[in-house]
C-alpha cells in the first residue's frame, strides 16, 4: 500500500492534535533556557545518594577506609551540581508568570535547598541505618545486613522516601513526588513524601503497599505487603472540588505491626502496640495494645 494514499489522514490527525482545545489542559510550555526536571537525572542523583548512604553498596564496590572520604567528596560534589539544576528546574515549573525575571534568584534558592539536603545527609543515614536494622531483624530469611540492603525493596522504597521526604521539608517542589514514584513503579510501594515516618521503619515484602500523605507513622512499626493507609473520604468544597492540604490518614503509633492487605482510612490512631491482623478494614480508632483479627464465622 502506498504510504502516500493516507497523507491526508496524516494531515487530519496532526491538525486536530494541534488545536488549542485539544490540549490546553495537557501542555506546559517552557521559558527559554529552563528545562522540566528530569526523571533520568534523577534516578541518578537517587543513585548517587545512595552511593554516599551505603558506601561499598552502591556505586565503586573496590572503595575502602582509606579511599571513603576521597569517593564521598567527589560524588558530594556531583550530586550538588545535579541537585542544584533539578531543583532550579522544579521550582522554575511551579512559578507563577510574575516571576518571568527572577531567574537568578531561583538558581541560587536551589543552590541553598541542595546545600540544606547535603547537610542532612549524616542524619538520613542514621535513620536508614534504623530500618535496615529492623528489616535484618524482623526477617527470620534475612541473611545479612548486606542482603536486606541490596535485595530488599523496602529499603530502596523506604531510601527514596527519606530523600523525597527531606526535600519536600525545606520547600522543594515536585522532585520530592517524583523521586517516590520513581521508588512506587520499581518496587510496587507508594510513599507520599508528606507522609512522617519515624526510625526503625519496615515492610515486610511490600508489594501493594500505600502511604498517604498526611499519614504519621511512629517508631518501630512494621507493615506487611498489600497495607493501605489512606483517607476514608475527600471533603469537598463550595464548588464541589476535593479540599486540599487536611488531615486525612491515619496515626499509627509507636510498635505497631499491621498485616497484609488490611485497610487502614481516616484520621484515626492506632495506639501503641496494637496488632492489625490480615484482610481488617478498620475505619475507627484502635486502643493501645489492642489485637485486632477477622471473626471465625459461625457454623
């Protein structure tokens, strides 16, 4: 068949996709010399975080206590100049048009943030040094630290959230969500970078599991795959639109385990040392200690 004989089709579809009514809701137009954050660029900052978190683990495998500091200054360096043009490109993304000539001062806001970031690095690896801790011990098949580390995708998910999470603190915007769905379509867990999580976090396999984003997990709780935290309904406003920026997940305090598949919603706690068993759908709140399993039906 002649290619030829279907131009005008060819010309009837580039026309319609190019009328501003077909995709005025769907197109962003860049200012000259500003790029969109890059989800490549990213992905190697992410693995380059992670080389510095896990030296030995990630990145140069032959380094060594002599060689640490000189591998870690250079890929600090790398991963300043990366983080500071992504930052720079998101928060260029989200300006309003009345910041057409405030291009400078938005390089050196990124410039500060990716600094700030930097300078918590000593404490993001501390609290990571935690959940790998508590996913070493909470998994009888676990061999080694260095197994949970390389294999266990909770820790890749729970790595990418601290450093979405961090960012998304001191005002970065849109690379935190980026970074975590980054971690979602690797791994199957969806973080929100909104969500607090506290030290000795862990997921047992993982798959299926979601955080909300106003979700506050404290220390020592351990979910199992399929785990929802999520929001019981979505308030809307005058205009029939969902209201943004409320309280809408989930507490789960101190020393919490929540088994597989049980849905959690709302704004509610779940006290200390309470246990959610498997396939629970709980919408209220749960006392301190209390187990919470399926009824036997009866016969």
């Amino acid at each position: 068949m002649n290619p030829l004989d279907h131009t005008h089709h060819l010309t009837d579809s580039i026309d319609k996709l190019s009328r501003s009514e077909s995709y005025q809701e769907l197109f962003h137009q860049q200012r000259d010399g500003e790029l969109l954050p890059s989800s490549k660029e990213l992905d190697t900052i992410v693995e380059l975080a992670r080389t510095i978190l896990f030296p030995g683990y990630y990145g140069n495998s032959s380094i060594n206590s002599r060689t640490i500091e000189y591998h870690i200054g250079v890929n600090v360096e790398k991963l300043y100049e990366l983080l500071t043009e992504q930052i720079f490109a998101g928060l260029c993304f989200v300006r309003t048009h009345e910041d057409d000539d405030c291009r400078e001062i938005k390089r050196n806001e990124a410039a500060k943030h990716a600094i700030h970031f930097i300078g918590k690095l000593p404490e993001l690896r501390h609290t990571l040094a935690t959940d790998v801790k508590a996913a070493y011990d909470g998994d009888p098949a676990a061999v080694s630290i260095g197994e949970v580390i390389l294999c266990y995708p909770a820790i890749k998910a729970i790595c990418n959230y601290r450093i979405a999470h961090e960012l998304l603190s001191i005002g970065v915007p849109l690379i935190p969500r980026m970074i975590t769905e980054m971690a979602h379509s690797e791994t199957g867990i969806d973080i929100h970078p909104g969500a607090r999580i506290g030290k000795y976090f862990t997921i047992d396999h993982g798959t299926g599991v979601v955080i909300g984003a106003t979700t506050i997990i404290g220390h020592h709780v351990k979910l199992y795959q399929g785990v929802t935290l999520g929001a019981k309904s979505f308030p809307l406003d005058e205009n029939g639109q969902p209201i943004k920026g409320i309280d809408r997940h989930p507490i789960i305090e101190d020393n919490v385990i929540i088994y597989s598949n049980a849905t959690i919603l709302g704004r509610i706690t779940i006290g200390e040392g309470a246990v959610i068993g498997g396939n629970i759908w709980v919408t209220e709140d749960v006392p301190q200690g209390e187990r919470i399993v399926q009824r036997k039906a009866r016969k």
